[in-house]
C-alpha cells in the first residue's frame, strides 16, 4: 500500500473518531469548568499521540524520530481499540434514542477511553510476561538418532524502539532453564529497522549466553530488512527492502548460525535442517528463494528433516519432496484480540501444533510484538518441542 494511502486512510479514522466524540460529548453542554478543562486536555493529549506515528514515519533516523516511533506504537496499541468501542457504543446511544431514550453525554468517549487505556496497560505488562510452552512431535524415519530431540523454538522478536532488555535477557534464562540440543530462530529478529534499537551490543551480549548443545540456527523474516516504517508497520515496497550489514553483523556477534536455503546436519550427522530464505522479502528487494523442491534435493531421505522458516506457508509441497517437520513464526498468534480470532481464517496453521496434509507443523506464537508494544489474548513464548523419533 502506498505510504499516502496509510496514512490517509489513518488520519480518516482519526477523525471519524474524533468527530463521534465530540457528537457524544458536545462540549458545549459541559457546565463544570473543571470536566471542561480535563476534556480539553485529554483531547489535546490524544490529538498529538495521533500525530506520533505520522512524524515517526516521516523524520530521518535519530532520537527525535526513534522517540516519536516509541510513542506512536503505544499510541497505536489504544488506537486499535478506541474508535473500535466509539463506532459500536456510538451505535447503541443511536438505537437507545432512537426509542426516546436518554441522550447519555460523554458516555460514548468515557467508557471507551478508560476500556482502551486498561486494555493497553494490560497488553503491555502481559506482553513482558514470556511463557514456556511444550510441544511433542513424532517422526518416523528409518536412520534417526535413539534418542529425543529437544529442539528450542524462537521467533518473532521484533528487537525495536519498544523493547525491553530485562525481557531479553529472561527470554535467555527460560531457553537455557531447559538444557535443550537445539535453538531455532524462526526470522523477524528485527523489526524493519536496526537503528531503532536502543543498545544493540547489550541485547547481543543477552542473546549470545544462549546455550545449546548443537548451537543456534536461525532464518530472516520479512521485517529482517530495512524500511520505512508508519506505526511498526512497514509502508515502503518490497523493491526497497533490503537488509543491512548492521543486521547480519549483529546476528554474528550474538553467535546465530543463519540458513539462506541451506542444510545444517546436527546430532552426529542424523538430523537435516533446513533453513529457508523469506518468500515476501528475501532481504535484497526481492521475493526470490529455491522452492520446496529445489531446497530440499539434496536431504537424505532415510534421516529426520526439520524445515525452519519465517511464514506458515507451502506445507503441502514441503511434505510431498520430504520434509518431516516444519517450525514457523510469523503469526503472532494474532498477537491482540481479535487478532487472535482471524489469523486461524488466512493461515494452514496460524499457532502451536497441527499435522497439515501430513506434514507435522508447529508455529510458534513468539517471543516479542510487532506494532503496538501489547500481547492480548496470546503470549509471549519460548516454545519447546521434544522430537520423539520411531
Ligand atoms: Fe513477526
């Protein structure tokens, strides 16, 4: 979507929001200078939040802008809920005086703005609180190891003007409390900007303590590149995107192993993964990456193939040249209500385990937010899948 259209279609809603308020409120009716006084304070505060995310876009890289990005996404994570209630509430007081009921006056902007505000402190205190969640998946393979495969797997990060260092740093503690063979980073480690990234050697030093026996493999996502962002969310084309070498040293220094079509063997030779470039943005303004059956030609079909990569997509073809496993991120689970309830409507597997035309799959909801800094109705995980081989 072109970046005027966004923007456009943000500052429509804004007002529409805006205009609903003031129908409800009619400032004019307020007798009380000091309900006056506040309502016209809230609204200004509200009116420069809304300008956050626009400015936040638009200024070159710097801590004005990264500043104004922080706000923007908190502004945001309100946003989504604000016009939201005053649409349907405003609806309600409609069909209430529709039947020569009473005009209740600032009803409509109170009860929503204190809903939106609680759902927001709630998103961001939940969204710091990462859990483990265990998965067990079998796979049959003639030549694989005797015993279980503990595989870590990571995704979503979104290391950003919003994030949280102390959140990093648990996120460590949680995968080395489990003692596992192998971490998999399933992409969007970044959040389309690196820049915004306050301290970056210090999340690299976290996420650098990160032990396992076989290492740490990850693959990009499509926010694993430079753009433009409005509000989190990247508005410039896919033509633009590219990633950039603070990206790729970054990932060095924190000791990730990164597979761009490629296959790693771990557990003495027994165990094939396979990471795989991102289909929407392969990093270098483009969309292009091997197939499913160009990147799997060369397994040896007799041993386990895990396949990490970013989006949950191309399962059936995965399974039909020899896969055994999938992991992905991605999804966010939805990452806010109702975001949770309409992902499910547009992926094969929008979160945790599902065995997709024979292949097993598992999506992880991951371990950090994207846009608004807020988790409602999902959760931050770490999640752990014990392979079990037969
Ligand atoms: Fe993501």
């Amino acid at each position: 979507m072109h970046p005027a259209v966004s923007i456009g279609m943000y500052l429509a809603g804004v007002t529409i929001t805006y205009i609903l308020c003031h129908v409800s409120i009619k400032p004019g009716y307020i007798i009380s200078p000091v309900l006056k006084g506040l309502y016209f304070v809230v609204t200004a505060l509200c009116l420069l939040a809304a300008t956050t995310p626009i400015f936040g876009a638009m200024l070159p890289d710097g801590k004005i802008k990264f500043f104004l990005q922080k706000v923007g996404d908190i502004w945001l994570g309100f946003f989504v809920y604000f016009p939201l209630l005053v649409l349907v509430l405003s609806i309600l007081q409609g069909i209430i005086r529709l039947f020569h009921g009473p005009m209740i006056r600032g009803l409509v902007p109170g009860i929503s703005f204190v809903v939106s505000l609680t759902l927001l402190i709630y998103g961001m205190i939940h969204a710091q609180q990462t859990v483990v969640t265990y998965f067990d998946v079998d796979i049959a393979a003639k030549d694989a190891p005797e015993e279980d495969l503990k595989v870590i797997l990571l995704g979503d990060l979104h290391l950003s003007v919003n994030s949280v260092l102390s959140t990093t740093e648990k996120m460590v503690e949680l995968v080395n409390a489990e003692d596992a063979d192998v971490v998999l980073i399933a992409g969007d480690i970044f959040n389309s900007s690196y820049n915004g990234l306050s301290q970056p050697e210090k999340y690299a030093e976290a996420l650098r303590g990160m032990k396992a026996k076989y290492g740490v493999y990850a693959v990009y996502g499509n926010h694993d590149v430079k753009e433009t962002l409005f509000g989190g969310f990247p508005i410039s084309p896919i033509s633009e995107a590219f990633r950039i070498k603070e990206m790729e040293d970054f990932m060095a220094d924190c000791n990730f192993k990164v597979l761009y079509d490629e296959t790693v063997e771990i557990a003495d030779g027994k165990v094939q993964i396979v990471g795989r470039i991102d289909g929407e943005k392969a990093g270098d303004g483009t969309s292009n990456r091997m197939s499913p059956a160009e990147v799997l030609s060369g397994i040896d079909p007799d041993k386990p193939v895990i396949v990490l990569q970013h989006e949950p997509v191309e399962f059936a073809a995965l399974y039909e040249n020899g896969a055994d496993l999938a992991v992905c991120g991605h999804t966010h689970a939805g990452q806010i209500f109702p975001g949770n309830l309409i992902v499910p409507l547009f992926n094969e597997n929008a979160y945790g385990y599902k065995n997709v035309g024979g292949l097993d799959t598992v999506v992880t909801s991951g371990v950090g937010y994207y846009g608004p800094p807020m988790r409602i109705g999902t959760n931050s995980e770490v999640a752990v899948l014990t392979v079990h081989f037969k």
